[in-house]
C-alpha cells in the first residue's frame, strides 16, 4: 500500500524462504505495520532527517487497529496507558508505515494480548526518554512477531536515546509540569467483537 516502505532485507521480517520452510502463515490482516508519526514540523527537515533527529510518534497496525502508549506522571496509577485506534489516526502527521512481518496470532489472539500486557503499560509509567510510545510498538512489535528476528528502525527513538544521558530527572520532571502532551484517543477494548 502506499506509504508503506520495507526498510530491511525480506529475509529479515519474516517471509518466506527460499525453500518454503518456517515462514509464518499469512492471512489478510496478520500484517504488522510500525505507523510513524512526526510530531514536530522540523521532523521533515532533510537535514534532520539525514542526521536521524527527529521527534517521532509510532504506533503497530495489526487486524485493522493501530495500538499506541502514552501518559504522563500523575496520571491514575491504575490507568493502563495503552490505546487502540483506527490506523494513521493519532494527533500528529503521519510520516509512513514499515511492514515489521506477519504475526502467527489471530485477531482475538491478538486482543488478548494487548489486554494482558495492559498492566506492564501503565499511563503512569510513561517517561518521554525511557519508556515512551516508541519503547512500547518495540515491544509489542516483538511479541506479535515471537521468534521471527525483527528489524526495528532505531532513528525513531533516537532522540530519547541520545538525550536520556543529558536530561537530568529534575529537569524532566519539570518539564512535564509545564507541558502537557496531547490526549490520546479513548481506546476502545473491542470486547464486543469476540
């Protein structure tokens, strides 16, 4: 589909090898995408581009519903942070989406998922340089594709990456006094179409 790039070797994400041995079974929908936002303008600059800079949201497509995490500190302690949505519709501008391979789970199988890492991906627990929306599609990503190896682009949290080393905790919390990021989408659990 348009906007969407591969940005390893299909040997990388899963597909099927050369032999027809071990490749995942694919069915429509079992696709898994890495939906990239830019939340910052600068984000399309080609020199920030080229330097790998930017300010990026990502959220995984999987059975037509994106899967996104968020929060803030304060928020309710018992507040799960993830979000489901309909695809390439979080409050940012949509960059592209990179096909991560095939997950062997089925859309319920899928649902149950989210539902059960709920409580590792607590609202509160949300940090903008140590675990953000990025660390959480990583993740997800991870466990809906099992063993398969995964290719995860790493300009998307290289921002929070370089700079977790040189923003002290008092500094970031500071911050989030004085900035409040954007509301997520209400997230919809889907329990009426099991």
């Amino acid at each position: 589909p348009k906007g969407t790039t591969n940005r390893a070797p299909s040997s990388c994400l899963g597909h099927e090898s050369a032999d027809g041995k071990g490749a995942p079974k694919v069915q429509e929908g079992n696709r898994v995408l890495l939906n990239v936002y830019d939340l910052v303008l600068l984000s399309k600059n080609p020199t920030v581009d080229a330097l790998g800079i930017g300010i990026y949201h990502t959220g995984v497509e999987v059975y037509g519903v994106e899967y996104a995490f968020g929060g803030r500190e304060g928020c309710n302690a018992d507040l799960v942070g993830i979000a489901s949505m309909p695809p390439r519709s979080a409050r940012a501008k949509f960059r592209e989406a990179i096909f991560l391979g095939h997950t062997q789970l089925s859309a319920v199988e899928t649902r149950l998922l989210i539902k059960a890492i709920g409580p590792e991906w607590k609202a509160a627990s949300y940090h903008l340089l140590q675990r953000n929306c990025n660390h959480f599609s990583q993740a997800l990503a991870q466990r809906l594709l099992g063993d398969q190896p995964i290719w995860f682009p790493p300009w998307v949290n290289r921002l929070a990456d370089v700079g977790r080393p040189f923003v002290p905790d008092s500094l970031y919390h500071w911050a989030l006094r004085h900035v409040q990021p954007p509301p997520m989408p209400s997230d919809d659990d889907g329990d009426d179409e099991d």
